[in-house]
C-alpha cells in the first residue's frame, strides 16, 4: 500500500459539532490500519493524517468519506508520499 499525506486547514464556515465526527472517522480507519498517524496543528488552523491506500483513487475515495470533507468546513489536499 501507498501512503499518502492529508492536509486540512479551517475554513471560517467550520462547524464545531463536526470535529467528534472526524476524529471519529480517523479512529475507524486506524482500527482498519488505514491510518498512521494523525493529529491537529499547534496553531488551530487545521490538522494532518497519513493515509495508506492502494492508489490516489482509493485515498481520494476514503477522504471524501471524511465529515470534514461532507461539511465543506476544510480544505483537503492529498499527496503521495514516496517514504525513503
């Protein structure tokens, strides 16, 4: 499997009520061990996982699954990750 790095930064619209949801989310993907690591910046402004998957189709599929990509309150970008 591939890794890839996921980025979410805040939006201003960004629903409280949301982040149990996504946290939730994370912790079913990582029972899955689709998920190595994951935690939220220092300055608030958003968050980061790593994600394995087959291929970006697949990663793209499971982040669109995320609440915080359903309630619009982030903006995502996912990259792959070429570990050395």
């Amino acid at each position: 499997m591939n890794r890839y790095l996921v980025l979410l930064i805040r939006r201003p619209q960004l629903d409280p009520a949301v982040v149990p949801l996504h946290l939730a989310f994370l912790q079913g993907l990582r029972k899955e061990g689709r998920v190595e690591l994951s935690g939220g910046f220092s300055d608030k402004s958003g968050g980061a996982y790593l994600l394995r998957a087959t291929d970006l189709t697949e990663a793209m599929a499971l982040v669109h699954r995320d609440p915080a990509h359903l309630s619009g309150g982030w903006d995502i970008t996912v990259h792959e990750w070429q570990v050395v």
